[in-house]
C-alpha cells in the first residue's frame, strides 16, 4: 500500500507559502542547461509522478543487490556550479526502493490506544487533568521566585520591588506565553512535544540522524510521516536542509544538543521536587514560628516518599482528584492576590511600564544582574507544558493558559509585589506571609498538595521523554508500564521513579534551603530553554518557511534573554549550581556512551553481513538440510544477510524451510498505523524461502504484542507480500490474474526434481521442470523469470509451503553481540567500549524481554566484535 500512499500525498499539495504534505516527488539544484535537456523529454513533474505510477502498478521489481548499489548517489550541489552557472530549484522523479512498493497492508484489529478518540466526556475529564498535568509545575512558581531574587541583597525601596515586579511579569510574558505557548506548542511531533520530538521533526525533514536504524527513505511514504517540504519560490529552505545533510559537523552538532537538553531536563525534574516541596513546606515556619529548619527538611522528605511511592497510580487513578486540586490551587493564587491589591492599594500596577526595569538595573546594575536567576524561575515548568503536550490539543492547551492560568499568576504576583511594597522589610516567605491569617492553613494545604502535583507533572514529563530517548537509542532500555487502556500517553518507569526520588532525596539533604536549590533550578531551566530555542529556529527555517526576519525576531530576541539569565545563573554556581552541573553531566555521560556504543555496535554488524557470493555459492538450501518450520532471525541491520545467520547455519545441524529476517526499527514519528506496520522484502530469489520482514514502531507506540499475535500478523503479511509479488510478475509477463479470484487449475503436472513435494534437500519453488531436466544453479540476484513456470501454481506451492512452516511452529534466533575495544585502540576508547557501555549493556532491559519473545522458542548466540 505505500504506492497508494504516496499517491495521496502527492495530491495533497497546498498552496504557496504553507506548510504541506510532501508530494512523492523530491527537490534538487539543477543548472540551467540540464534544466532545459529535460524540458526536451517533457515536463519534470508529469514525468515524476508517472513513474511513481508506474512502480505503483508493479513496473519493475528491484532486487537487494540494486537497492544497496542504490544507496550510493551522490551529494546533492549548491547554489552555484563550479563555473559559477546558474541554477535553479525542480522536482525530480525519487530513488525506488524496494520497499517504497511492498508495504502491504496487514487487516488487524486495530489497538485502543491507535485511535485515540476524544468524545465529550473524556474530553471532559481530560480538561480537568490538564492543570494538573500540564501547568502543575509553573502554578507553583509564587511560592519561592521573589524570595529567591531578594536572596542575595534586601529591598532599598518601592523602586526596586516596581522594577523586580516589572521583570517577573515581563519574563512570564515573554517566556510562557509568547515563546512557548504561542510558537514552541506549535513545533509537536503530530502532537508530541519534549525536546526529541523536535530533534526527530527535524530528522524527518533533513538527513541528519547519526543514531543508528533511523530514517530509512521508505518511511517517507508513511501516512504518519507528514514530512513538509518548502515550496520551490523559498529556495532559502533548501539550502539549509542541504547545508544540514553535507555536514558532518552539524549533524555532531545536532546530536550533542538535543543529548545536552535531555540531560538538563532530566535534572530539571529532579530539582523540581526538591524546590516545590521544601517551599511549601517552608511556609510552617510562618504559621509556627518555632518551627525549626530541620522539621521542614525531614517533612519534606516523608512527602516525597509518599509521593513517589504512588507515582505509578497516579498516573491513572488520581489524575481525576488532581486536576479539582489545582483548580482551587489557581482560585487561591488568584484571590489572595486580589485581597492584597485592595489592602495594600494598585501601586503594583506601576510595575506595567518596563521603565521601571531601566531604572531597576541603573539603581544598582550588579544587584539587579544577580537577580536575574531568581526572576527566571516564575516561567519553570514551560518546557513542562511542551513535554507533557501529548495529552491534549494545542489549541486548548493555550486556551486554558491564556485564560485562567496567566491571569491567576499575574494576579498573585501583584499581589505579593504590593505587599512588598507595604512591607519592605519582609523579604522572606513572603507568599505565605501576604495570606490573610483566617485562611493561612487551608491555602498551606492546598500549596503542599500543588507542589506534590508540580512534582507529578515533571516526573510524568521525564517519563515522556525518557521513552522517546529509548525508542531514537539515545538511551538504555528500560522497562515501561503503561498505565491506562485508554491512553497511551500515560506511562511509568520503575526504575526512573525511583532514581529520580533518591536523586530528589539527595539535593533536599545536601542544600537544605530554597535559595541554594533554587540557583540550580535556574540553570537546569535555561539548559532547556536555550536547546528549544536552537531547536525551534531551525524547524522555521526548514519546514515553517517562516520568512527569515521573523525567524531573526524570534532567535535574537529570547537566545538573547536566554543567555543573559543563563550568565546570572552561572555566578550562582558555586552557591548550588556545581551539583546541577555535576548531575547532569553524569546523565549527559550515559547517553553518549549509550549512543556512541550503539553505533560501533552497529556498524559492525554491517561491516559483517553475508557477502552475495557466499550466499550463492551455498546455494539454495544453504549448504545445509532445511527443515520444516519458521525462523525468525532478529538482526538491527536492514539490508544483507547479517553474519549471525552464517554462525547458526554452522551452529545448527538443520535450519528452517522458510527464513525470515525481522529488523525493529523506531522510526521518528510517534505512531505507526497498524496497516504500515510491516514491510516485506524476498532475500536471494524465490528459492531459497529467505525474507525480510521491517516491523515500525513510533516512538510513542507500545511495541509489546504478544508471541501469537506478532505470529499471526507477520505471516499475514507475508502471505499478501507473496500473493502481489505474483501479480506483479504475472504483469510484467503479459498474464492478467486477479488474486481475488480463485486461480485455475494448471493443465500439467510439476514436480520436483527428485519427485518429493515437501523434500528437505531442495527448495519447494526451486525453479520446476519435467523430472528430465536439470535445475539450473540458484542466483541471488533478481528473480529471473522460466518460461515453464505458471505463477499461479507457484504461488499455490509457495502459500501453502508457507502454511505447513507455521504450523510446525516459529524459533527465534536471537544475536546477543558484545563489543569490545581492538587492542590498538586509544585509551579512552577501551574504557568506554569495555567497561561503561558493557555495564550499561548488561544491566539495561534485554531486547528479548522488550520485544516479548517467549524464552521457549529462543535461540541466542553471544558473539564478540572488536570496533
């Protein structure tokens, strides 16, 4: 069906200047003299889309040697030529894979959490999560961000409460809304936000993944791929997709942000606890004055305990109860702050001007600089509204934003700053210490509970993209439970959980007060910020073609602001921040090793396949006896036969009648539709009963089938693969058959050359003749075509030959490599290969157990390759 799919893209092309489904058709730089040789032989376009049509129809069968040659082309040129002549932009007929034609469509049933359907009442009952899951961590921002910007020097007078007032109002402006709510939200992957939903948005649109088993050019014709393309009248958009894919250092360049923002985001949800929990529970020390530094911290930990410990359930169970919570959280925010506007009078609204931020910084520029960390920390949690996007549509999220939460937060930051102005003196707690005294112990519980629901929106955040990480092979495999039937978005990882509580744990002990925690917060948060804008800002200029003024209006304006916080963070370092830096440098560290190991690994599996010589001189029962049954050879390798097959063909006394190599592979896109599921590609010709089977999954998928339905659907699919591949063949033949109809009879006997149908010594289709012949030698290249055979009693034979496999049931043979450092290999290599990435290794989640193969039906070979 990706023929069809391609078609239907291609008619999809909208107009001028928008963002539009890719036609299958692909762009390149031409001179003019080639442009007009192919004006000669017809329009470019019309002859694109008629061979896409013409493979569409089964035109011609590429073999694997073809495809690997195939992958070869050339770069793509530049602007210019190297005479300096001139050239222009045109649509190109693609290279035809293989795979581009056989991805039949599998008829499943289809998983709940394919089509997430959102009726009124989950809609409903998702609106009611959406503060708590979304905005949870920003809601919680009043409670430390003017303590934490007085932290470092006392209030000299109304002019610096108006001007630090001006700046935490503009920043949540600036930050939150425009940036993140009004432009980020719009960079989801089809509806997945995080930082590698836009590294994998950007892998899609441009050749510039260096994870290994990413972006095959078949995976362009899935419906779920969307890839946008510029139109031809933005030539800039090109050249920037083309600078992209020529550079290796870029492509580094890419790779190392997107691993630095994860890392700065997973810390991100470590401090996010630690602040959120010790600030509320600092307030005890306004309503007990008695009460002691000590009895805050060890509250704070018996809360995180807790809170950790039934994270896994409310993921699912509790997300009803949070949402109500944060509901009353935002009315608090917003009321106390309107009772403190009327007590203490509207000077607050002076803070509107940004003339007060001028004279702000000229009272005291140094002061003022320094307090620019604690002014970033009322827009933490934006980049959990972008990670946590996958709950709910773009549209609401910023809705309920504009709506409800910035109107609640501006009020209460009003409200603290006339409070402030009134009371100049109390530069602590001053959150708790505005709240009217009749209602001082409820609103305490209510901010307790908003900072356990803070913690749960980044824990649930990190949980996110932890899997997008696993799913590109940016991280270690770990075990995911999804939580709810209903929604696939809802995941818990144990063993994060935990780490992440521990971690927690740590910084509360170690600091012990919001001002030191809150320095670390502060860079953890700008880490993040800074990747998005990078991130953000190439998205525009490749798929947005967002015209370039807008897109130096965005870049220069918040990386500007950015690094301007990020340097005030970074005088911070030594009051805090060292152990942000030192935490995330150790996540940053298992990520490299992780992806960098994963590559050598890779590319010597490659380095090692089959070679076609070999495979022919075996001939087509491969040297050995083929018995009756179905192998599943796994291998990450998606062309060749991978080396591991020739140990188990030495191995083994016998091998299966019919082979089938699956390679998993994580596309970047979020889902993958259950009928582009598999692809199917014929091994060797049609007698050695060799296949490739190249099972998608998306990032967001639930890649857990079970044995018998993972079975099932791969030997359906196989059968459909066989069943067109007949009718192509018959095409190209000149013989019309129908595959929906019953096939006729043939009118003579074939047998096999040794008079046994089911005989193990040559293969079933082994090119048939009259008993008096001889078979002439298997070939792996393409399939040729003997006048005597009949396609359709080959593809009876071949069916049922297929059928007899299944049912004398399906091995897994499983390859569990390990690699090793050559002797001759620079010292940091061999500490790396050796020992990091082979601890990292075996204690990660083993491939079988993430793919559910049942242990019966497994064979492993642990093999060695020196990289």
């Amino acid at each position: 069906m990706a023929a069809s799919s391609s078609s239907a893209m291609g008619g999809g092309g909208g107009g001028g200047g928008g963002m539009r489904k890719a036609p299958s058709m692909e762009w390149r730089w031409v001179s003019t003299e080639e442009d007009d040789e192919g004006e000669e032989d017809g329009d470019t376009v019309e002859a694109a889309a008629a061979a896409v049509g013409a493979v569409g129809r089964g035109g011609s069968f590429g073999s694997e040697e073809e495809e690997e040659e195939e992958d070869g082309g050339g770069g793509e040129g530049e602007g210019e030529g190297e005479e300096g002549e001139k050239q222009k932009l045109i649509r190109t007929v693609p290279s035809v894979d293989w795979f581009d034609v056989e991805g039949y469509e599998v008829s499943v049933p289809q998983h709940i959490e394919d089509s997430e359907e959102f009726d009124f009442g989950r809609t409903m009952f998702l609106a009611l999560q959406t503060l708590a899951v979304v905005f949870g961590d920003i809601g919680i921002s009043p409670l430390y961000t003017f303590d934490v910007m007085f932290s470092k020097y006392p209030i000299l007078g109304e002019e610096d409460v108006l001007g630090a007032l001006s700046l935490v109002l503009y920043t949540l402006i600036s930050m939150p809304l425009v940036k993140y709510v009004l432009v980020v939200l719009w960079a989801n992957d089809d509806g997945e936000g995080g930082i590698f939903a836009l590294y994998s948005l950007t892998c899609r649109n441009a050749k510039v993944s260096l994870i290994p088993n990413q972006v095959h050019h078949s995976e362009k014709r899935m419906s779920s791929f969307r890839l946008k393309l510029p139109t031809p009248e933005l030539e800039r958009s090109i050249k920037v997709k083309e600078k992209l894919e020529s550079s290796l250092l870029l492509k580094k360049l890419l790779l190392g942000l997107v691993l630095f923002g994860t890392a700065m985001f997973i810390s991100n949800g470590v401090i996010t606890p630690a602040m959120s929990v010790l600030s509320a529970v600092s307030g005890l020390k306004v309503g007990i004055p008695n009460a002691s530094q000590g009895l805050v911290v060890m509250i704070s930990v018996v809360l995180l305990v807790i809170l950790y410990s039934v994270q896994r359930y409310a993921t699912s169970k509790m997300g009803f109860a949070l949402g109500p919570s944060l509901l009353i959280w935002f009315c608090c925010l917003g009321g106390i702050g309107i009772y403190n506007l009327s007590t203490y009078g509207p000077a607050a609204f002076k803070a509107f001007n940004p003339l007060y931020i001028i004279y702000y910084f000229g009272r005291n520029p140094f002061q003022a600089w320094l307090s620019l960390a604690g002014c970033l920390l009322c827009a933490t949690g934006s980049e959990a509204i972008f990670a946590n996007l996958s709950y709910f549509p773009v549209r609401y999220v910023q809705s309920m934003f504009v709506l409800l939460v910035l109107p609640c937060l501006v009020l209460a930051y009003l409200g603290q700053g006339a409070f402030l102005i009134a009371n100049q003196n109390s530069s602590e707690q001053i959150f708790f210490s505005s709240i009217p005294s009749g209602v001082f112990w409820p609103v305490f519980l209510i901010a307790n509970l908003a900072a356990l629901i803070a913690s749960r929106t980044m824990t649930t955040a990190i949980f996110q993209c932890l899997k997008q990480s696993i799913a590109l092979g940016c991280f270690p495999r770990l075990k995911i439970i999804h939580t709810s039937r209903k929604f696939m978005a809802k995941i818990y990882i144990p063993v994060v959980n935990w780490f992440l509580l521990f971690s927690c744990l740590g910084f509360i002990l170690l600091f012990r007060s919001i001002y030191d925690v809150g320095n670390a917060y502060a860079i953890a948060e700008l880490g993040v910020m800074i990747m998005a804008t990078v991130y953000v800002t190439i998205i525009m200029l490749l798929i947005w073609e967002t015209s370039i003024v807008k897109v130096l209006s965005f870049v220069i304006t918040f990386l500007s602001l950015e690094l301007v916080f990020f340097s005030s963070s970074l005088s911070s370092v030594g009051d805090g921040g060292w152990a942000l830096i030192i935490f995330a440098s150790g996540i940053l560290m298992v990520m490299f090793i992780w992806n960098y190991g994963s590559k050598l690994k890779y590319d010597s599996e490659v380095k090692k396949k089959l070679s076609k010589d070999l495979m022919r001189k075996l001939g087509p029962n491969l040297g050995t006896i083929r018995a009756p049954g179905l192998g599943l050879v796994y291998s990450e390798i998606v062309k060749g036969v991978p080396a591991i097959f020739g140990h188990f063909l030495i191995a083994l006394p016998a091998i299966h009648s019919i082979i089938v190599f699956v390679c998993i592979r994580n596309v970047p896109v979020p889902v993958v539709t259950q009928t582009e599921r598999f692809l199917f590609q014929r091994v060797c010709s049609r007698g050695y009963h060799m296949f490739r089977c190249i099972a998608r999954y998306g990032y967001k998928d639930k890649n857990q089938e079970s044995q018998s339905t993972f079975e099932r659907l791969l030997i359906e699919g196989l059968e459909k693969f066989i069943q067109r591949e007949a009718v192509e063949l018959s095409l190209q033949s000149g013989d019309d058959i129908d595959s929906d109809e019953e096939p006729p009879t043939p009118s003579r006997t074939i047998v096999a050359p040794n008079g046994s149908l089911y005989s193990l010594d040559v293969p079933l289709l082994a090119d048939f003749v009259p008993s008096a012949e001889v078979i002439p030698e298997a070939s792996c290249s393409t399939p040729q075509h003997d006048p005597v055979v009949d396609y359709t009693q080959n593809l009876e034979l071949e069916l049922a030959f297929i059928r007899q496999a299944k049912q004398s049931g399906a091995v897994y043979l499983i390859d569990n490599p390990t690699v090793k450092a050559r002797k001759d290999s620079w010292f940091f290599k061999k500490l790396i290969i050796n020992y990091f990435f082979a601890f990292l290794r075996n204690n990660c989640r083993k491939a079988m157990m993430s793919m559910s193969i049942p242990h019966t039906n497994v064979m492993q070979v642990r093999l060695t390759s020196y990289v």
